[in-house]
C-alpha cells in the first residue's frame, strides 16, 4: 500500500506522577508516547491511514521501548534508525486551579536531535508518498536537524508530495527572528500549513483580522490551504476549539467545539491529523476543518498524547453532536 504520510522528528516518552500528584514526591510514574511528530503519524494511524516515522532513537531498552509504542499505534517503524544512548523525555505534573501545569524537558543531545543530512535515504523513502510533515520544533533542536529538515523537504518536493507544516513555535527552543529566517527558506513549499495568531504576530509580525492573516500566508508564501486555530480555556477542565481556513481566494470557518479536559497535551496535532484525514478522504476543505476541529475535541477526553479514536467516533461528534447517554 502506498504511504499516506511520513513525517520526520522526534519520537520521545511522557512521565507524569499519577494525576494531581507533585513531581517532587514521585515515587511512580504513567509512560506515554510523544512527540509532536510522532503524534500526527500516530494519529493518522489510529484513524486507518498508512504512516511512516523517521528518526532515530537510542540503540537501548527505551530506544526497544519507543519502538514497540509505535509500532502498537499502526505507525510504521521499520526505516526508524537505532543509534546513540539518550531518548527524549517530557516530565508532566498534571494540577487544579490554581496550581499551573508543570512541563519539564529532558532531550538535549537525545538521539533524535543528532540526526543529519547523511541518515536517511530520502528520495527511497519518500517515493510514492502523498503528504510529508514536519513542523517548527524538530528544526529548533540544532543546525543538523535544520539541515535534515531541508533535506527532507527537497526529497518531498522532488518526490511529489504534498508538504505540510506546522508552525509549532516553541520559544524555549529559538528566538523569534531565528525561528522566522528558517521559516522564510521553508515555508514558499509547504502546501498546507497551520498555525495561530499569536505566532503569527509574535514571530511574523502580522497584524490584521482574521481574514488578513490568513491572505497574507497565502500572499507572501504561495500556500495552497493556510489554517489559523483557536482555544479558549475556562481554568483547566473546560475549553473550546474551533480553526479557520483559506483555499485560494474562499474562506472557510469550521465548527466550534467545546470539551471537558481530560489531559490536553498532543491536542493540537490531533487537529492537524483531523485535517489531513478529511483532505485524504474528500478534499474538501470544510469537511477537514470540520474533522481536525471534531478530532481535537475528543482529543482533550483521552489520556496521553494521541486520540485513538476511530473516524467513526469523530464522524458520531459531527453528525449527532454532543449526547451523554451511554451506547448499549
């Protein structure tokens, strides 16, 4: 079967306390599957398509670990590459109002952030693929994941694929004005990207309506579907979600959603795999908002990082709305 998406990045493990537990007092910890690379891939997976993740991790029992986790997903992790002693790792502590979420990173010098140019085979691997991914946190690692990533890029291109990017700045990672010089090399051929208005005025510097931002992606870039997304949250146990969107010269608004949470982390690329499923399935650009919206909702009622729902699940949500009563 042919591949429906590959997507490049960092494949990492989640530890968090059990809930509302002090990381400070741990004594035993929930693993999960993460990483916003892998999370789209995995997503994607769950909902039926053919996915393919490429990075690598540590020749070692949580290198084994990580790759079994995939693999349980429907990711494919044969051209993963096993090299290097360190995985990527992400401490959570899950909290109540008014105590804040605690996110802590351990990945400096992980395996996956020393991948170059030189490690993968990329015009075989990319052959006959429909979409590439890749977003604003794996070039962020270091100058070898950024030229890998345009390694990546120019292999997708020449391969026919269509190029989708999120945006994902981290601050944490690189400075505005750096993140935005990589950007501009990358952006003029990516076909679908996402991203949000405080990135878009904080890294870019646009200014205006929605609409406005949204036209100027299309303008200066060339991108054939550009998404603005939104989330509202009341405290940490309610929110909403709804996303826009522009393809050539029509806007597109899709649904709203509100959600009780759940664990929140991976929300997003939920969206952006809701998105890529409907564009696979119809290429309709209503119906993908739609989806990624619908998607992203369940995603904040599950635990861990990626929504293994099926696309019935988020078919249900869109047909029947919200409804509480049990299936028997």
């Amino acid at each position: 079967m042919p591949i429906d998406l590959i997507s490049l990045g960092e494949m990492m493990l989640r530890l968090s306390p059990p809930k509302y537990e002090r990381l400070r007092r741990a004594t035993a910890f929930e693993l999960r599957a993460c990483g916003a690379q892998f999370n789209i891939a995995a997503n994607l997976a769950a909902l039926g398509k053919k996915t393919r993740l490429l990075t690598k991790l540590p020749d070692n029992e949580l290198g084994w670990l990580a790759l079994s986790l995939g693999d349980s997903y429907g990711v494919d992790m044969s051209q993963v590459k096993l090299e290097g002693a360190k995985i990527g790792m992400v401490f959570v502590e899950f909290s109540a109002a008014p105590r804040r979420l605690t996110h802590l990173y351990d990945r400096a010098g992980s395996a996956a952030s020393r991948t170059t140019p030189e490690d993968f085979d990329w015009p075989r691997l990319l052959e006959g693929a429909r979409l590439a991914y890749l977003d604003g946190i794996f070039p962020a690692l270091n100058s070898g994941c950024q030229q890998a990533t345009l390694a990546f890029i120019r292999a997708a291109k020449q391969a026919g694929c269509s190029l989708c990017f999120d945006v994902n700045y981290r601050e944490s990672l690189w400075a505005p004005d750096e993140a935005l010089a990589f950007y501009r090399q990358i952006l003029p051929q990516v076909e679908i990207l996402v991203t949000n208005r405080s990135v878009s005025e904080k890294v870019f510097g646009y200014q205006g309506n929605d609409e406005q931002l949204l036209s100027t992606y299309r303008d200066e870039f060339g991108c054939a579907i550009v998404s603005l997304t939104y989330r509202e949250m009341d405290g940490l146990q309610r929110g909403s979600w709804w996303s826009l969107g522009l393809q050539g010269d029509q806007k597109y608004s899709g649904r709203r959603f509100e959600f009780e949470v759940v664990d929140q982390f991976g929300s997003g690329d939920a969206f952006f795999a809701g998105l890529l499923y409907g564009y696979l399935e119809k290429d309709d650009l209503q119906y993908a908002l739609d989806f990624g919206d619908a998607l992203c909702a369940l995603a904040h009622t599950l635990e861990g990082d990626v929504a293994t729902v099926s696309p019935q699940d988020v078919e249900a949500l869109l047909e029947e709305g919200y409804s509480l009563v049990p299936r028997r």
